[in-house]
C-alpha cells in the first residue's frame, strides 16, 4: 500500500542537510516494504548523464550519443526528474522532459520510469507534477505523442486521443 | 501554371536593392497573370505581429493576445514566413514556426497561407523549405498534430499518421 502524504499541496523545498546541493520538491512515500522511502522531483538540469543513460538502458531505449541529449536537456522548456532519496544516496528513477513554445504549446518527450517503481502511481505521480509545472507556466496546449502500450496510461491523466480528430503525424527523410 | 525556376537548390541572399533590411531565399515563380511576382521565404523573426494577425485573420483563427504570439515566435527553434514581393512592397503571405529541442525533436505549429495563395503549391513549397531548415539543423524527428482537412495535404509532404500506431494526445485541464 502507498500512501500519499503529501502531494503538490505546495512546493516544499527539500531542507535535510543530508541531501546538499539538490533542489527539489518533497514527495513523502510510506510503503510497507520501505518506510523509509523518500521520492523527490526537480526540474534542475544538471543531471548526470551516464544515470540517465543507465534508467534509459533499464527501460532498452537505444541509446542516444550523450552529446546530443545533453543539447536536448539544454533547450527542454522544462526538464524533470525523480529520485529516490536513501540517507545521503539519490538514484534517479524517473525522467520526462518538455519542449515549449513558453506560451501556448508543450510537448512532453522521454517520460520513462525504472522499472523497479512502475505500477506504484510513481509515472502518475510524475506526469501530475509535469503537467502542474506546465500548467504553472501558463501553458494551456500540453500534447505529446504515445506509444501504444501507454496509450491508456496517458489517457488515465486526462490525455485525449486525436481531439476534434487532430492527427499527430511524423515527417521521415526519403 | 506555376513554373518553379529555382527551388531550394542552394540558399539565395536576396541583393535586391529595392528590397532593404530584408533577409531571405528567393523563390522565383512565374504566373501567367503575374509574371512579375516573386516569392521570398524569410526566418527572420522581427515579424510584424498586426501583420501576422491580419494573415491569421483570413483563414479565421482565433485571435490571440498578441504578447504571447510574441514570446511564442522568441521561443520557437525555427520561424519561417513566406513573402510576396513586388516593387518595394512586401506582403506577408505564408507562416509556419517550429518547437525544438535542438537535437533530436521539432513540432511544428500555426501553419497559414492567405487563401489567394492556396492551392498554388505554395503551402507545399513553404513546408519544404521548413523541413529542409529542420534537416539542416540536424532535427530527425519532425511532428506536427494536423486538422482533419490538411491530413492529406501533410501525407503528400511525406508525413506519416500515428507511425507504428504512436498516438497523438492533448491535455485538457479538467
């Protein structure tokens, strides 16, 4: 059983002298494998690379050249992470990222979770914190492109498929 | 008919001397009822948004506060216009912009021909020239979410519908 303490009622920066040098919001998770469990977001951008590859690599995404993902994180209107927090050790465990016009428009790309957190509410959890990020920012035109399986996932969270039969559509070279 | 002289093979600095302050590639078109037109593709940003919106007002947008289609246009990766130019005299005839994250992703939005130019091969050349800027920049995956009646119009361009059943999905705030 999870249960969810607190979540988004306000930003709650993250004050335990353990963890320095990481901003973020506090999502506290009891569960009754790991009562000491502790989930943080943030939307810094100065993650490491080679954690990111390796929650990817969990996920078998191919792998992507490192120089080009850090450009990407550069350029992200919004960039956001989820970490379990042990003491002083944080392994990241969950990723999203968006692109944005930063008035109308956000694409929400790379949302991938560890599979060890999955089926917990944690991707939930993540996407409401991406969404009230975006929403925070005045952002009224949150879209993205889903694979199959997560269709249903996204659809949970108040996506809606092919609205007024808009079609997403991708442009492949010849 | 429409004679396309020169299209795209190389990018052409418009010399011009009637045309001053005005960057862009050229696109000459000879039209049996006006030979003297000449067509110019710009991404020059400093578009003029009373413009912009008189454009968008005749293919009947919704109009938008003209402060965020500012920030929108500053924040887009690419901004592509089309020109009609004759004499001294410049007419905005064709928009498109363009999200990013520099490296892997670009979406393209706020797609506009005035309808004088529709069904010419203009919207068409426009968004070739828009893709190839993409390309050149190194964008592999270029996304748009498209309304049901320019569904065809994409297809013909190369853009694919829901490839390998990858949904397109938008969020609407309770």
């Amino acid at each position: 059983m999870v249960f969810w303490k607190k979540l988004f009622s306000n930003s709650e920066a993250v004050t335990n002298p353990e963890i320095t040098n990481f901003e973020g919001e506090l999502l506290k998770v009891e569960t009754e494998h790991n009562p000491q469990a502790r989930i943080l977001f943030s939307t810094e951008r100065d993650i490491d690379l080679y954690e990111l590859e390796t929650l990817c690599d969990r996920v078998s995404w191919a792998r992507r050249p490192l120089r080009k993902v850090k450009k990407a994180i550069q350029h992200s209107f919004l960039v956001v992470s989820m970490w379990e927090v042990k003491g002083k050790r944080k392994r990241l465990i969950g990723f999203a990222r968006a692109t944005s016009d930063h008035a109308f428009n956000a694409t929400i790309w790379d949302v991938v979770i560890d599979p060890d957190f999955q089926n917990q509410g944690m991707g939930k959890a993540m996407m409401k914190y991406t969404i009230k990020k975006l929403r925070s920012a005045d952002i009224s035109n949150i879209t993205l492109f889903a694979d199959p399986q997560v269709v249903d996932f996204y659809r949970r969270l108040g996506f809606i498929v092919d609205p007024e039969g808009i079609k997403g559509m991708f442009w492949y070279p010849d």
